[in-house]
C-alpha cells in the first residue's frame, strides 16, 4: 500500500517540477481566457455575467494540456518507464491526475485574482468553498482529459476533440448563457452536459445571482463526474495491450 | 533465465512474429538481430510486459511475463529505444522517481543512486538536466534507471542505435562489466553488425521468423570459406552463367553478384578468366553475420 502511494506520490512530484520549470505555460493558459473575457466582458457591459465561464475554460485548458502530454509520454517518455514498473497503474493513473488536477487549480486560482474585475470581492472563509470547487472541476476535467488521451495514438486526434466535443461542450455549459434564456434541443444538452453543473457551481460559491441548476444538484453531479472518469482511467489504463500502442 | 517458446504475435492481418523459440542462459549477452521491421521490437514489447503475445508464451526467471508480469517486472530493467527519461527533470531526479516506481526510498535508494550513477560515469552530471545531456550520456542515465532494482535480467532495445562510435564503444564496455561484474543476464536488440559480434549468441530474426540461432563465430562458419562480391552491368545474367560453370548459387543483391566459396582466391582468378571484360570489380572478405544473413534470408540487414 505504501509503495501505491509513493509511486502517486512522485508522479504528482513530477507534475509539479515541470511545470515550475517551465513557467511560461501559466501565462499560456491563464492569458486566452483572460483575454477572452475582458474583450467578451468590457463588449458588452457585463464582466460578471462571463466570469466562471472564462474560470472554467482557464482550468479545462490547463486540464488539456497537461493530459495531451500522455499521448508523447507514453511512446517516449518517462510514462513508458512507469509501464514496465511493478507499480500498480492505479498509482500511475492517480498521480497523474492529482498532479495535472493541481496545476489546473493553481491556474485557476491566478484566475480568481481578477474577480474583483467582476464585482466578486471574496472573504477569506468564502474562500475555501471556491478553491474547492475549484479544485473539484480541475479533478474532473482532467479526468475527462486523460480518458480521452489515453487511447490516442498522436496528438492531432486529441485537438479534433477538443474542438469538436470540448470546446463545444463548454459554449452550452451556460458560460456564455444562461439555460433559463437557451431555446430546445440547446436546452436539453444542456441539462446532459456535466459541464453545466462545474459552471453553476462555482456560480453558487461566488454568490453570483440566479444559479441554476441548484448548488446541491451542481456539487453532486460534477463529484460523480469527476468520479466516473477517474474511475474509467483506472480501468483503461489497467487494461492488458495486444497492439503497440508505444 | 529467458524462455521464449513458440512466440507469435499479429497485428490485425500482419504476422510481426512468427512461432519464435530460444534461450537465454544466465549470465548471457544475448542479441536479436535483424533489420528493422523483423520482429525484433514486437519480442521486446512482449518480453517487457509491454503488449501480450497473440500465441505462445515467455518466461523470465521462471516468471510468464503475461500472467505474472508483476513478478517479471521486478526481475527486469528495461532499456528502451526511445528515451524513457524526463528531460526536464535532473538526472538524479529521473534516477529517484524511476526508485519510487520500485518502491525503494530513504536510505537504500541513495545509496543504489550513488552507485549506479558512479559506475556508468553520471556523478558529476547528477544535477544536469537530461535535455542538456548528450546522447550518449542519456543512454547511460537509461541504463543506470534500469539498473537502480538490481534486476537479473537487461532488456536493450537497439542501444547503440543514433550513438557516435565511441559512446558505442563506451557502451559495450558498460554492458561487458555489468554481465562480468553482477552476472546481469542482457537481452539486447539491434541491427548493428558490429554490436551482434559482440553478443555471446544471436537470434537472426527476418520478417517474424527465427533464421538461425548461434555464437558469432558458429554463424560465421556455416558459410564455408570466403565470400567474393562480383560488379557487373548484368548482375542477374552473371548469376546464372556463374551457377552453371561452376554449380554454385549466388545470391543476387544491391547490384552484386555474391559468391559463397571455399578458396575464394582461386574462384576469383577463374571467374575474372571465364568471362573476361564483364566482371567491373572483385571483392573478397571472411563472411560476416550480414553475410550469413544474407545467406539465410537472400535480404540486408541494414
């Protein structure tokens, strides 16, 4: 059990020295959505209004990223070593999730730096529940990433992804509007997008007016969420290969 | 200490090996040669827990490396071809994350640290980071990765491959005191003549299937005599003249004419004699392991 852990342990390490060595990412990740939303923000007279939006494409970009890098990992790199250790996979899987979930959170708390740009000032407690929201939704979306990672062969099939499922699913998430205001079919993916449930949550714990859905419901879903896919990461990244996948 | 029996893997339609057998003794530096596309990487993925084999099965210290691959991956360090380092990291922080895998830590694990990185040369490099590292240097930070569990068993996939000639050297030196010094038994695979030489026996792998299987020196000798490299316009029409004047079979290849022949002295002056004006050049050479796999496959391995 201890070996489990160590193993976690010095993935999640790993994932944290790189990216201190390479610090130029943050600015990478934190600056398009940052943009994204002072041009989106200051356009139409409502910063507020696209805030946890912006937050949450902050955190899912980081997510990508960081999970894009198995696909190159896992054919040369260090993930090859770690395929041929005694090491559980479980151990592999976790820490490198909780390494890339971190980072992710890291960026999206440089985020939260700017909400008094949106009219959110946060007390120091009200901080705690954000930063775990925070940190739920960085979980998830990097459970998302790996899953979709895992079974790629190169890295140009993960970008058709992200722009044709990821990107997508975060316009209908409610970032950009409302499902009070969204009309048919656009209403019913919203309701089936996970993503909807991340951005009312933090919607809830910034105290930004009209959530919806629930904070309850918000919390639950995305924890489950983020749950499964840990949990199908676990179970792919388990499985015995009959092809080169390296 | 290696089994390997009646191996077979297919990718889809495509036989990449082909009911393969052998056997590694303990304390063997054992090569699988061939040209790239002859089955070599498929037998290490398998070999290294890596893929599971479509028929057959191997065993390593006693251990199926399907059904217990955890108790093969214990026995085993795995040097690949491509790099498995993390070059944004130090060599030491590669060498002690690769320990945490293991399971080692604290005391036993700086102490394995130390001495792997003092016998592959890597001390005064510990705190560099691999990107800054040369080819040769990382190849070695590899090995010394491999190494940190104390394996009984080296797998090397095409170690000299994309190394200058005296990292090469430098290597083979490496490999030599780790089979002397610690009785490490080395599997390695490559398709660099040279490097095949120095393996104690050889696998002759072509197209998924095992072509021959001895010593160096036993390979060598099952081409009687000399082979003689003939120039020509017309290779294939030589050929055949040859093989009816003098009841030999040449092989026909990259625009020669090669002859397998005792005494290749006197072939040499008979044939220049039989067709005078047609033959442009003679060579004469021992045979080497390319020839003997030319011979068996009638193809190059490089």
């Amino acid at each position: 059990m201890s070996n489990f852990f160590l193993a976690a342990a010095t993935l999640w390490q790993r994932e944290l020295v790189r990216f201190w060595r390479q610090k130029s990412r943050v600015l990478g990740v934190v600056a398009s959505p940052l943009v994204f939303w002072l041009l989106i923000g200051y356009g139409s007279n409502d910063l507020a209004r696209f805030y946890s939006g912006a937050l949450v494409l902050t955190v899912m970009f980081s997510a990508i990223f960081s999970t894009i890098s198995i696909i190159e990992d896992r054919r040369e790199g260090f993930l090859l070593s770690m395929l041929v250790s005694p090491a559980p996979r479980s151990s592999m899987v976790l820490g490198k999730i909780l390494g890339a979930a971190t980072l992710a959170w890291v960026q999206g708390l440089i985020f939260l730096a700017f909400a008094p740009l949106a009219g959110v000032s946060i007390h120091l407690l009200e901080l705690i529940p954000v930063a775990a929201a925070i940190f739920l939704i960085s979980f998830t979306l990097t459970g998302l990433g790996f899953v979709i990672a895992w079974r790629m062969e190169s890295t140009s099939g993960f970008h058709a992804i992200m722009n044709l499922l990821l990107v997508p699913m975060w316009m209908v998430s409610g970032s950009l509007f409302p499902m009070s205001t969204a009309h048919g079919w656009v209403k019913a993916i919203m309701w089936v997008n996970p993503l909807t449930y991340s951005i009312a949550l933090l919607n809830h714990t910034l105290r930004f007016p009209n959530a919806a859905p629930g904070e309850m419901e918000s919390l639950v879903v995305t924890a489950v969420f983020g749950l499964v896919l840990f949990l199908a990461s676990g179970i792919m990244a388990a499985q015995k290969a009959t092809h080169s996948a390296a | 200490m290696i089994q390997v029996q009646n191996l077979t893997h297919r990718y889809g339609d495509r036989t990449a090996l082909s009911n393969v057998s052998f056997e590694v003794r303990t304390g063997e530096i054992f090569g699988l040669l061939g040209p790239n596309g002859g089955g070599k990487s498929t037998l290490f993925r398998i070999l290294s827990t890596m893929m599971v084999p479509t028929a057959g099965r191997a065993l390593i210290a006693g251990h199926d490396v399907v059904r217990d691959s955890a108790a093969v991956r214990r026995q085993v360090g795995v040097v690949f071809q491509t790099q498995s380092l993390d070059k944004a990291l130090t060599v030491e922080e590669n060498l002690r994350a690769q320990g945490h895998l293991h399971g080692l830590r604290g005391v036993v694990l700086n102490e394995r640290m130390e001495r792997a990185m003092e016998r592959l040369g890597l001390a005064d490099r510990r705190r560099d980071l691999v990107e800054t590292l040369s080819g040769g240097l990382r190849r070695r930070v590899e090995i010394a990765k491999a190494l940190l569990h104390k394996p009984q068993v080296l797998l090397m996939d095409e170690a000299s491959t994309g190394l200058d000639p005296a990292a090469r050297r430098d290597l083979s030196r490496h490999i030599e005191s780790l089979r002397s010094g610690d009785g490490v038994t080395i599997l390695l695979t490559t398709h660099i003549l040279e490097e095949a030489g120095r393996c104690d026996r050889l696998v002759l792998l072509h197209q998924g299937n095992m072509v021959a299987e001895g010593t160096p020196a036993e390979l060598r000798a099952r081409i009687g005599g000399d082979v003689v490299v003939l120039q020509t316009a017309d290779t294939a029409l030589l050929a055949s003249k040859i093989e009816q004047r003098f009841g030999v079979r040449p092989v026909v290849r990259d625009g020669e004419v090669r002859v397998e022949i005792a005494n290749g002295h006197r072939f040499i002056a008979e044939v220049v004699e039989a067709f005078p004006g047609v033959i442009e050049s003679v060579g004469l050479h021992k045979p080497t392991l390319e020839d003997v796999f030319v011979d068996q496959t009638g193809a190059s391995i490089e």
